[in-house]
C-alpha cells in the first residue's frame, strides 16, 4: 500500500509542476521558464542531465531572464530549481528564497478572509455589494444590488475590470507611461470609479424566482476583488490585507508573505523584473511600481506560497461546508489553456495529467513578474514558480516559448541530481567562477 501511495503522490507532484509551468505559457502575457533541471531524491541515470539541460536551454532562448520554483509530494520532500538569472545586465543566480509579487494569487488569499467571515456569521454569500458598499457600484447599467459577494468571488458580476480601463488602448502600455505613474497609488475608490465608467458585461438576475442557485456567466475582473476587499473592511472594521495577516499569515507562519501597501519596492532578496512592451524587442525593467490592492497585492515565496495551498486543501483554513463552497465551480472560458477549467470562489480547477482528480490553482501576472501554483485536491502534492518576465503582444515569440515549455516538461523527469551539479546551487560552480542558468536543486525534508 505504501508503495501505491508513493508513487501516486509522485504522479501529483509530477502533475502540479507540469500545470505551473504549462500555465504560465497560458497566461498569454507572461514569458515561460528559463533553464533549470530537477532534483529528486529516485535512482536516475545521469545521462539524463544534458538531455533535460538542452531542453531548459531551449526555453531560456525564447527570452525568459529567469525562473524559480519549488515543489513538494506527499512524501515529505522538496524540489527546487532556478533558471536564467537574476539580472541581464549583472547576473547571477535567483536564490530559492526569492521575494516576488504574486500578483493575482492574491485572490484566493482573500477569498479565504471572505469565507471564514461567512463561516463567522458575519457575512453571507447571498449579501449583496449595495447592502454593504452602498452607491458604490452604479451608473452605466451597473447595480449593485444585483451582484452578490459570491458573484464577487466567482467572477460572476459582470462588472467590468478596471484594468481595461488603464490599460485596454495598447498605446498607454509603453515603458514611459509606466515610469512616470510607477509610484501613483490609486484608493480603492477610484478603482472601482474607473470600471462604473463602462457598463457591465451582464447583470445578475434580479427576480429571485427566476433566479438559478448561481449566476453561470463568468468573466475574469480585478474590480470584483477590490470591492470585496473593501467589503471584508467594512465588516471587520480593519483594512483587507491586516485581516490576511492575522487569519492566514501569522497562524501559518508564513514569513516571508507580506503586503506591501503603497510601497512600491520588493524585499530583498529577489531578481530583476522585466517587462516587453507592446511594439517593443527589449525588455524594460520595471521591478519597482506600486502594486497593493486587495485584487494583487501580496508578496511571497515559493515555499509559503505551497505551504498556504496545502494548508487550505487540507482544512487547515477553511471548514468543510466553506471549503466545499470554495470548491463549486462554474465554466471559465479563457482561465486557462485548457476548455475545461472552472473557477470557485478565489481559486479555479482544471485537469491534469497523472491527477486523476485535477489540480487546484491560480496564477498571477504583475509588471515583470508571473507567479503560478498549483496543489492537488487533497493537499498532498504542490508547486509554485515565479518568472520574472512579462510579455505583452508578440505572439509568435509566445508560441515559441510554450512550444519550449511542453518539450521540456514532456522531455524532462523530476530526477535526483547528481553530486556534481547539486554542489553547484551550495556556490561551487566547477570551472567557473559563475554559472549562470543552471540550477540543479537540492531535496530537503519537510
């Protein structure tokens, strides 16, 4: 039995990472992993090493400035790699503890405020946005009285996201606009002025006899997540990101996860974000910009980032019935490669390959930096990779990196490595003072 049990959460672990660097390709926008290869603590054939080296190499050469990642199975061990570099101008290695914004991962984060206070009794998923945020959510069609908090966490609203709005004309997404508004924080409140200027893409039905146990219409919108952080403020009568804090953060003992309010600077250590903007061949770096909404506003690592999954897959945050409620899930066209992913409340599902039941994720794309997680729906088995670059536009370059992608993972195995190349991640790069993209990690016990 031990043996079937291990080697299914092989199979998991095998899964979430194939998801996180497959997904990443998905988002459309986002450059794919640089060069790195893995380690696993299994009898391998070193031979393998070049092999699983070339395809990294392959992806590298699509563009990608560089990657980490990490992984964990329901064997109690821990993979990790890193790709690239971490700065094109200087170099060097991305360190496995790199600080990166996670961007929309952030979501689920805050779903899981949403649902303990509806766990509490202090908030339901039927109350509406006008019961709580009242004249907020009006003007061209919208309503708020028509929306719920679960449309909210659902990406059932309609609303329209308001940054289309800041961003929808591809002439405002140009390096120079980036820099002279990188440190303007933008309130909540003029977030959500900025989608009311646009009508909605639907309204909710109104007439609760007509009404189905759940609006079905999906469309991905950050302003659904910003009117939700304020909700959990008006609530709680704290802001969102001290209610993340004190309920996921300091009981899980996450660190190195933080918010970052309107301080427009990661902590170190971390890598060089970079940015291609449309019409543009180079990459910009745009490392430092205000980010801190309640709809993208977290910073975190690999390793917190799948010790909150796990924790959340296992019950360690949510009940049952507000877990099960997390878990029901509608279509959602355009989340993912995929035409059968499906998204819950903050967190969406999809099928994966050696899963027999999916994988759980996310995923989030920032100025410069994409964070991709996955966890398997029992909690046993997850990843989670940062990239620091974005592309927006250039699609054959996108083609080119996903096609990388997929020799890789397909190539690739999760193997142990060899003595040699895990001496390289303690600082000891045989003949060379430094090794730039090449990233054997070390296993470590939970």
């Amino acid at each position: 039995m031990a043996i079937k049990v291990r080697k299914k959460c092989r199979r998991q672990a095998r899964a979430g990472v194939a998801l996180v660097m497959t997904a990443v390709g998905a988002l459309g926008v986002a450059t794919v992993p640089g060069p790195g290869a893995w380690a696993q603590d299994d009898e391998t054939d070193t031979a393998d090493a070049p092999r699983s080296q070339r395809d990294a190499d392959a992806v590298r050469d699509t563009g990608a400035s560089g990657l980490v990642v990490r992984t964990e199975d329901g064997a109690g061990r821990v993979r990790q790699a890193w790709s690239g570099v971490a700065d094109m101008d200087e170099g060097g290695r991305i360190p496995f503890d790199a600080y990166y914004r996670i961007g929309s991962d952030t979501k689920t984060f805050v779903a899981v405020v949403a649902l303990q206070l509806v766990s509490e009794g202090t908030l339901r998923l039927d109350d509406t946005v006008e019961k709580w945020l009242p004249g907020m959510v009006d003007g061209h069609g919208n309503d708020g009285s028509r929306i719920t908090v679960r449309d909210l966490l659902q990406h059932t609203s309609g609303l329209a996201d308001y940054t289309d709005v800041l961003f929808g004309d591809p002439a405002d997404l140009t390096p120079e606009r980036f820099r002279s508004q990188r440190f303007t924080a933008r309130t909540p409140e003029q977030q959500v002025a900025l989608a009311m200027s646009r009508p909605p893409g639907w309204l909710p039905e109104a007439d609760a006899s007509k009404k189905p146990e759940k609006e079905t219409r999906w469309a991905y919108s950050n302003t659904n997540y910003v009117l939700t952080g304020l909700i959990i403020e008006r609530v709680t009568g704290s802001p969102w990101a001290q209610e993340v804090h004190e309920r996921i953060i300091e009981p899980l003992g996450l660190r190195h996860t933080l918010t970052l309010g309107t301080s427009a600077y990661v902590p170190r250590p971390t890598a060089t974000a970079y940015t291609q903007f449309p019409g543009r061949d180079d990459l910009t770096d745009t490392t430092v910009s205000v980010d801190g909404g309640a709809d993208g506003g977290i910073v975190s690592t690999t390793a917190d980032m799948n010790t909150f999954l796990r924790a959340l897959m296992t019950g360690a945050l949510l009940p049952a019935d507000q877990l099960k409620q997390m878990r029901t899930t509608v279509p959602a066209p355009g989340m993912a490669a995929s035409d059968e992913a499906r998204y819950g409340l903050g967190i969406a599902w999809r099928p994966a390959e050696g899963c027999d039941h999916g994988v759980w994720y996310h995923g989030g794309t920032s100025f410069g930096t994409v964070s991709e997680a996955a966890v398997t729906p029992d909690g046993r088995a997850s990843a989670a990779a940062a990239v620091f670059t974005t592309r927006y536009g250039d699609k054959q370059r996108f083609t080119d990196q996903v096609a990388a992608t997929i020799r890789l993972i397909r190539q690739g195995r999760m193997r142990r490595a060899p003595l040699a190349h895990a001496r390289v991640l303690d600082g000891a790069c045989p003949g060379s003072t430094r090794c730039p993209g090449r990233g054997w990690g070390p296993v470590q016990a939970l």
